[in-house]
C-alpha cells in the first residue's frame, strides 16, 4: 500500500478499547456481529456463485471431465471482524497483509498512522504508530514502511515493523520518495526511486536492494540510466524496474534475487504518461508482472487502473492484457490461488458508489468462475480497496460514513485464506 514513511514507530499505545474478535462459523453464512451495526454479506450462491459442477462422464476417454475452474470459486464463508473505538479525528485507511496471514489495519489521521496488528489466529498482536506515512508494504513476516522526516529538507527512512509492533533490524536514510517492491515476500526487497546522498548532492536514479532485518540494510545498488518511473516484483524473487531516458521513450530491466540482472534494458512501447497518469507495477497469475496504466480523474480525487501489458519473468516483450482486463477499469487483478488464477477486486472510490465490495475469480484465460458480493451496507458510500493478502486473506476496510451505533468505532472484517 504505497504511501511510505515511518519515524517514531517506538510509540506503541492505545488510544482507545476493542470490542471482541470473534470467527463467525461456516454454517452461519457471513453474518457480522451485532455490534457492528452493518448487513451481513450474502453466503456464496445464486446467479453469480460461478458454473455448475461437469457431470461424470463427460470426457471423451469415459472419465471424469475437470472443469477449469474447480477449486477456485470464492466463498465469503468464516468472516471474522474488529471495531476499535479510535480518535475522531482517525479515519479508516485500508490494510495490509503479511506473508504470514498478520494483519495491519490503518487508521489515518493528519500526522500520525495508527497500526493495529492482527495475528493470523485473530488475536491482537500489537499496535504502533508511523509519524508522516509514505506507505507500508508486506514482508514474508512484518512489513516495511517508509515515513518523512519531520524537520528535514525531502528526507525519508525506510524500516521493518515486526507483527508485534517493534522494530526490525536497521533503517535506511534517503532523500526522495521510495517506491518499494517485495520479492517473494522475503527480507530483501527492492527499493526505488530518484535519491541523493544528501540534500545539495545531486538527485541519482538508483534501485536498491534492502533488508530491513539488518544493519546495515543495503544489499546492493544499481544505477538507472534514466528518470524512475515505477518498480514492482513478481512474488518469486524477481524485480522489474521502469525508468524514462531522457527523449521520452520507456525502458525496464529485469532483476533477480541479490540484484543479480537477468536482462539487459529494453525498450517498453505502448506506454503513454502525462501529468495525471502513472505507471504501476504488480504480480501478474501465472507468473511475471503486469504493467498498468493510473489514470487519475476529477482533480486526482478519482482513478482507473487500466492494465496495458504482461510481462513473463525475464522477457523483453510485453504481451497486450486481454481485453476482458482492460474492459474492467473498475476493478483491481491480482494473482491468487497459488498464481493459478486471477481475482479481480473492487477498488477505492472517494464518492457516492454502491456500498458493497466484489471478488470475481477468473481462470488465466480469463473464464469466471465465480464471484461473491460482500456487501458493506444498504444504498451507497465511499469504498476503500478491498485487500487481498499474499496468502489469500481478504480484508474490507469499512468507511467512516457508513452508519455504527457507535459513531466512534472503526471496523475492519476479514475471511482468513478465502483465496488461498
């Protein structure tokens, strides 16, 4: 979840009571609790719950015929959910999920970002607060989040939170924004931007491997021979990194583990960028990545997401994304199932949209195989983007507007492994 910052991530307090965690058990559908004042979401079923089983014999040998889409259907079935009565001047900012299953669940407020952790058993593991946050990403185990440094002339640090709130390892000092991305999830993930040593040194573009477990955190840099555009990483080690030369034309080179280069730079046509577009970098199913296009509407106060192209690990060519992706620029695609299918996501809308978060699962050719409404509540709200963790965990964060009995609670609801 790009934002990064961090600094006096020490801070672990309180500032308000949780009510009970608790799992809702499979027979009882996807009800909420009482207490958190929204309509259940709906149990798997109806028009859209994907096809009907292939019938026995079916296949031309007299076997059993194996539909592509067996085992991938989502089921919005063993909810679990949190109301935390924060400030009034928090307000709920989505979550992120570790490789582990822990969840971090952010409040954001005008300086400071409170994280509540959530351990994979549902219990609370830990709380912390981030003081200007630029964003925080996943680890294997923890995250890493990057904050500004209050006071000082375009400085950032970038550092581990363990899932019990406490720091790992080192920090690393920069000056510019980081774009991170997190190879397989491990320690060591991919740093990248546009930096200088210090503030009257000149501005390099670099990519940097970092391990926020260790001190000091630099495993090796890279030198980009062009303006940094975007970075993102395909979940097995493997980093891809965009930059702009200076005639305007786009380039990208593939890295593997320790920054090891698996390609020389080439070209990536087909891109067009201005003054309210960006280029984003993500795990594509099946493997590599797929390179998207942001488009940001109405004064940046809206987006789309318009994937432009697939990239397999290591390959130079970029292959167009079906046009079953590209005609839904409402919806996010990640790789789910193991990389052995596609879900696609509702994603943050700032206005009045129908109140309610989709998960639609698709096989790699693009067939659905079904998809599920989780329903946040009557009419129409504000959504956040619905998160998908690396091991299938699925969180809905729920906006301030929606009505709680208690004005002051913020509530998140999540369903362990759903798209594992």
């Amino acid at each position: 979840m790009r934002r990064v910052c961090l600094g006096a991530l020490a801070a672990v307090w309180a500032c308000g009571g949780y009510d009970a965690l608790r799992e809702i058990p499979a027979n009882a559908g996807a009800a909420p609790v009482a207490d958190t004042g929204v309509p259940a979401a709906p149990p798997q079923g109806g028009a859209d719950a994907g096809p009907p089983a292939a019938p026995a014999g079916a296949g031309t040998d007299g076997g059993i015929a194996v539909s592509p889409c067996d085992g991938l259907a989502p089921s919005a079935q063993g909810m679990r959910s949190i109301s935390i009565k924060g400030r009034p001047a928090l307000q709920p900012d989505g979550a992120v999920v570790d490789g582990a299953g822990t969840l971090a669940l952010l409040q954001i407020g005008w300086v400071d970002t409170e994280i509540q952790l959530i351990a994979p058993d549902g219990t609370i593991a830990g709380w912390s607060i981030v003081r200007w946050n630029q964003g925080i990403e996943p680890l294997a185990r923890g995250f890493a989040t990057t904050s500004y440094l209050q006071g000082s002339v375009g400085a950032y640090a970038t550092q581990g939170l363990a899932p019990d709130g406490t720091q790992l390892g080192g920090t690393y000092f920069a000056y510019g924004i980081p774009s991170i991305a997190a190879p397989a999830f491990g320690t060591s993930f991919l740093m990248a931007g546009t930096f200088r040593e210090n503030y009257p040194a000149p501005a390099k573009p670099q990519a940097l491997w970092v391990d926020v477990t260790k001190d000091p955190v630099i495993v090796a840099s890279v030198p980009l021979d062009g303006d940094f555009v975007g970075a993102g990483a395909d979940g097995t080690g493997n980093s891809l990194v965009v930059f702009r030369q200076m005639q305007g034309a786009f380039k990208a080179q593939w890295f593997g583990p320790g920054a090891r280069p698996l390609t020389g730079r080439f070209a990536l046509p087909g891109i067009e960028l201005s003054a309210s577009t960006s280029i984003d970098v993500s795990p594509a199913a099946g493997g590599g990545v797929v390179v998207s296009r942001i488009e940001y509407v109405v004064g940046w106060s809206d987006f789309r997401i318009r994937p432009q192209c697939l990239l397999a690990a290591g390959a130079t060519r970029c292959v167009a994304a079906p046009q079953w992706m590209q005609s839904r620029p409402e919806m996010r695609f990640l790789p789910v199932r193991g990389g052995r299918a596609w879900a696609a996501v509702t994603r943050w809308r700032d206005g009045m949209v129908d109140c309610a978060d989709t998960v639609e699962v698709f096989t790699l050719d693009g067939k659905s195989c079904g998809s599920v409404e989780l329903r946040i509540a009557a009419g129409t709200c504000s959504r956040l983007n619905l998160t998908v963790g690396p091991e299938g965990t699925v969180v809905q964060s729920l906006p301030r507007d929606v009505p709680l009995p208690d004005s002051d609670h913020l509530t998140w609801r999540w369903w362990p492994g759903m798209l594992r």
